[in-house]
C-alpha cells in the first residue's frame, strides 16, 4: 500500500465527485429537503399539550346551571370559541373546530368531529369526565377521597418527532450514499477506466482504499449538515455516544459503499447498475423505519424488515444520537451490521471484475 | 536486431471462438510494428494478452525478454499502453489527470510542455468529458508515456477519427518512433498501415496470413495493376475474367476492379475489348495495388464488411 499512489487517487475520486451535480444534489441536498418536508408535515405538534377548540352554544341555560359556560371556559385543553349554533356546525363539518356543546336545558348535546380519531377519542370523553364532576357538585354529596391519583410526568420520553427523525434519515443517506457507488463503478468499468488504472503501479486495494475514504468524507459532510439543521433549526436533542456514533457511521458506510462496489461489479452496464442499486434503495428505504415505523407494516412483510441492515442502522443511530446508548443497548445492531458489512465486503472484493 | 516482443503459438479460444489461433510473431526495437485485420480478427485479445490483461491458453509472449503474466508488474513498468476506446475519469481535468498518472508512476515533471507537444494546450483546464474523439485519443497517448516507456502499445489510435484528427495522430506516431521508440499498433486502417509500419501482420480469424514491409507485401502479391472502372450501364465483371491478360476480376456496387498483368502492355487491349462490345465508360482509374488488394487476394474478403 502506497500512500502517495492511495492519496492522489483519494483526491482525483474527490474531485470527481464534487463536480458532478446530480451526486451533489443526491447525497447532500436530497436528505435535507426530505427533512424539512417531513418535518412540516409531521412535526410541530411535537411534545405540546393537545388543545381542542369547542364552542358552547348557550341555548337554553336553566338558572340552577348558569355556571355551565365558566366551567368549560376554565378547563385544561379545551379552547371556547364564540360562535353561534349554525356557523359552530359548520365549522365543525369543515373540520376547524374539534366539538360544539349545546346546553338545552338539563341536556347537553355534544357534536363532536368523529373523522378526526384524537378528536373522537378524547372529547367526549374529557366532556364525559367535566359532566360527571358537575354532578357530583350538584348533588351535594361530599365523597370521600380514598384512592387519590398524582401525576408524575417524566422528562425521558419527552423526545419530538424530530429526534427520532433525523438520526434515521442520517443513516438513509449513508445508505444511499453508499448504494450509489454502483453507478460510479460500473462506469469506470464500462469505459475502462479501471483497466487503465491497472496498467500503471496503482493497486486493486489502493484503489479500493482511495474510493472508500471519498466516501466517508462525503459521509461526514452529510453528518454535518445534517445535525447542524436538526440542531440550529429544529431544536432538536442531541445527546451522543460519540465513539459509538463513529463505529456506528464506519460500519454504515463501509457496508453500504461496498454493497454499492458488488452492484457495480456484477452489473454489465452503467444502466442496469443503476436500475439494481434503486431496486435495493427503495424497499430499504421504506421498511426500515426511517419514515414509518416498522409496526406500520402488515405481518407478512416483518421477517424482511427484519432482515434489512438499514433497520439496525436506523434504530442504533436513533440511540446513539439522541439517548446517549450504552454498547448493551445497541449490541443487537452492531453484530447484525458487523455481519452485513464482513459478508458484503468480502463477497464484492471476491465478485468485482475490472473489466 | 534486439528483439522486444517475442510471440511463439498464441492461442486464446472464449468457447468455440478461436480469438488468437496459434499466432507467432517478433518485433524488434525501434520499429513501427502493425497488426492489421478486421474486426474480430483478434488483434485486441492479442496486444491485450501482451500487456498482461489478458492470460493466453497456450503459447508464449515475452515483452524484453519477460513472461507476460509472471512478469507482468516488472513489463509494466517499462511499456506505455493506450487501450481500446479508453476513457479517463470524466469530471477531471487533462491537467489534473496527467497529473495523475505522474503520481502514480511517482514522476514529477513538466505537465504544461508534455500538454503542448501533443496539441492540447487549450484543453488543459478542460473536463475530460468535454474533449473530442481526437482529443481524448491524444491525451490517451500522452498517458502512455508517462513513465518514459521503451515501447508503446496503441490499440487502434484512430478508429473513429475525422482524417484531421488522424494525421494528427501519424505525427505524433511518427515522432514518437523518431525519438527512439518501438511501437506496436493495431489498426483496421489499410492506409494507416502503408504510411506508418516498418511491417505490418495481417491477420483474419485468429491466424496470421502475411507479415512482412508493406512495400515487400504488395510486391510479392501483386505484379498485377489494379484498374477500377465504372460504366454507364450496369454488367458483370465475369466477362473479363477470360482474357488472358486478367488475373482476377472484382465487383463492388458499381465498381468493376480488374487486375491487370502488364499493364502497359496490355492497356491497348483492354480499351478495344471494351470497345468491340459496344460499352460506355463514365470513369477509369488507375491505381497501385494497396494492402487492401492483398487482403482481398489472400482472404477473398475486404478488411471492412
């Protein structure tokens, strides 16, 4: 191993790479976008308590309950909207208000919005809840307090959409960083690229040396920006094994690249290496819970992601990044990932064909 | 003479295709030596087997007196190579990827002076993947000899080229042989291979028909002249072949070549035989007999079909 012949090679790869904008586009700017979709789409609703617009309709309020009104106005989560009956039913049918209370004597009649499944889950039965207080209150019976709850919330859970968000889309571009390669390889196949390479003093491993650290520093490039957006944009909390974070991208990387190194190898031109590297990115993409979590799926499709390395990839970067995991905790993803990479990598060394 | 390259019974079969059928041929230092056959005639499998990248099944080649697999790190050193329609990597430089191939080979030198004696100065900072045919063909043989080899292997240097772009390459060529390099080329190009080659191997099919100085090939062939002839109407070259004057007769598209054997003598002859039955010619040329009609005579077929 030559590092003169390795560092020059590294450079040329680099240069190669930074100028071809559509790989630029891919690698760096394509997880980006991906996050600020999702995360205006999804986030926002984060860890804030759930507020449910109503609107009381005071139709026919006997005196005995003209506190009625004062008491939703005062309670937790429910915001009143001054609306009259008509206009009220409207809106709820439009889906911009979650329920209207109509007092009509000794009744209430509560029109909820039943297409919205928080709303219908949890507004008849908080009104439920409101109702039943009041009547114990009229009925002037003091009860006795046995059983007494306490609330104790817990600060651990209190992770947004994002935290979990970003690690797995942090570890969906290295995999697509990596599975792309295929292109790259079965180009310098195709045009003979390589076999030129092979008539001077550079060496098959150099080669594969150089072409490995482009990828991880592009890698890092991604890492960077990534978690400078999760972190200055999307307030997002960031609490790192760092030696773990760097096994773990190593690992991820190195087993992608490669996966990326066999496609390009085993295909017999630059299209159909294309065509197979989109066929391994898009189900990894989508089963292996970087947008939708795994119990989404029908059983029948577990086993497979199950099988899938981005799953592992994904679930120990969401660990590593915003829970500071201990090696116990990811152990379960370092072997399966260990194994991938050492099959992947000796399987695509023993498969590439330079011509 | 130094022998550089020393072929003894070459045999390459891919199944039932004999690529390389039992070729043997030596080359000597300083020579133009050309390899000219069709397409498929196993030219590529043969000056690929010579510079390591392929493995004979049978037979030997010896570049410098080496074994080209066993050795083939040692020949690599010494020899430059341009490969069949090579590309470089594309979003480089042609400054950069000299500069490349320099640290590669551990070379430190003058990229701007070896850019300009091959006419691509005002590429230098061009991509890769915006030179022309015959730019990338340059730059292809600049490459080659970047570690000052001693004898340079061209695979086709001008398959593809407009006529510019190959002189262009001749020059070059011609040069390089001038400063004391031996050079062995492959090529399709019957012209190519009269203007450039000390000698030149034909070979078709795997095998070789002829080797031998262009001049010596189409004398010892040839004692006949070509004379191409197109009429006004259309006939058959077969009623030419009788006379006794005519060696061989040939037809292709509108074009009547019949060779000739004493040619002045025989010229009165064949104008009255063309007269007496009554035929009008549009044009009448007179040519020497090129390696083109060699091949024709010794495979019955052209070079390109």
């Amino acid at each position: 191993m030559n590092a003169h012949r390795v560092f020059s090679t590294f450079i040329a790869l680099l240069k190669n790479l930074m100028r071809d904008k559509m790989a630029i586009f891919w690698f760096m700017i394509f997880p980006v976008l991906i996050i600020i979709l999702f995360s205006s789409i999804f986030g926002g609703g984060g860890g804030n308590p759930v507020n449910f617009d109503i609107a009381v309709i005071e139709k026919d309020v006997p005196k005995n309950l003209s506190f009625l009104p004062d008491v939703f106005e005062n309670a937790d989560n429910f915001n009143i909207v001054k609306l009259d009956l008509k206009k009220a039913i409207k809106k709820l049918k439009e889906g911009n208000l979650s329920a209207v209370i109509v007092i009509d004597g000794e009744t209430l009649e509560v029109y909820y919005n039943n297409s919205d499944p928080t709303i219908s889950s949890m507004v008849p039965y908080m009104i439920n809840g409101i109702v039943k207080e009041i009547n114990i209150y009229l009925s002037g019976m003091e009860i006795p307090k046995i059983v007494k709850t306490k609330s104790i919330p817990i600060e651990a859970e209190n992770f947004g959409f994002i935290d979990f968000y970003i690690p797995g889309i942090i570890a969906m571009a290295l995999m697509q960083l990596g599975v792309f390669s295929a292109e790259l390889m079965a180009s310098l196949k195709e045009r003979k690229i390589l076999r030129r390479f092979l008539l001077t003093p550079l060496k098959k491993g150099e080669f594969i040396v150089s072409f490995s650290l482009t990828r991880i520093i592009v890698a890092v490039g991604q890492v960077l920006i990534m978690i400078a957006l999760g972190h200055f944009v999307y307030k997002m909390n960031i609490n790192m094994n760092f030696p773990l974070f760097v096994c773990f991208f190593l690992l991820g990387i190195i087993l992608f690249s490669f996966m990326g190194v066999l496609v390009g190898g085993i295909s017999k031109s630059v299209e159909s290496a294309n065509g197979l590297a989109q066929l391994i990115n898009f189900p990894m993409m989508f089963l292996s819970g970087i947008f939708f979590t795994a119990s989404f799926y029908p059983s029948f499709l577990q086993p497979v992601i199950k099988a899938l390395p981005l799953t592992y990839l994904g679930n120990a970067m969401r660990n590593v990044i915003i829970k500071n995991a201990s090696f116990s905790a990811v152990k379960l993803d370092f072997f399966v990932l260990l194994i991938w990479t050492v099959v992947v990598t000796a399987v695509a060394l023993r498969l590439f064909r330079w011509e | 003479m130094e022998k550089v390259v020393e072929v003894n019974n070459l045999k390459k079969y891919y199944g039932d295709i004999k690529a390389v059928d039992g070729i043997s041929f030596d080359v000597y230092r300083g020579e133009i030596f050309g390899m000219l056959g069709p397409n498929g005639a196993g030219k590529t499998t043969t000056i690929e087997i010579m510079e390591g990248l392929r493995i004979q099944d049978s037979g030997e080649a010896k570049i410098f007196g080496l074994h080209n697999i066993h050795d083939r790190e040692k020949i690599k050193m010494h020899i430059g190579v341009q490969l069949q329609e090579t590309s470089f990597i594309e979003n480089l430089t042609v400054c950069e990827t000299v500069k490349l191939f320099r640290n590669l080979y551990n070379k430190v030198g003058d990229e701007a002076h070896l850019i300009s004696t091959f006419f691509l100065e005002d590429k230098k900072n061009s991509l890769i993947k915006t030179l022309s045919g015959g730019q990338k063909q340059r730059l292809s043989i600049l490459l080659s000899l970047i570690n000052d080899p001693d004898t340079i292997f061209l695979d086709e240097p001008t398959t593809g080229l407009d006529p510019q772009a190959r002189r262009n390459i001749w020059e070059i060529i011609i040069d390089l042989k001038r400063n004391g390099k031996t050079i062995f080329l492959t090529t399709h190009y019957m012209e190519e291979a009269e203007k450039l080659c000390d000698r030149v191997l034909i070979i078709d099919h795997g095998k070789v028909i002829a080797l031998d100085s262009p001049e010596r090939l189409i004398k010892e062939n040839f004692e006949e002249t070509p004379v191409d002839i197109k009429f006004t109407q259309s006939i058959e070259s077969l009623m030419f072949d009788n006379l006794n004057f005519v060696s061989r007769t040939l037809k292709e598209e509108d074009v009547i070549t019949v060779y000739m054997k004493n040619f002045e003598e025989n010229l009165p002859s064949l104008l009255n035989f063309i007269n007496l039955r009554g035929l009008k010619m549009k044009e009448m040329k007179i040519r020497k007999p090129t390696l083109e009609d060699v091949f024709l005579k010794l495979t019955g077929r052209r070079i390109r079909e």
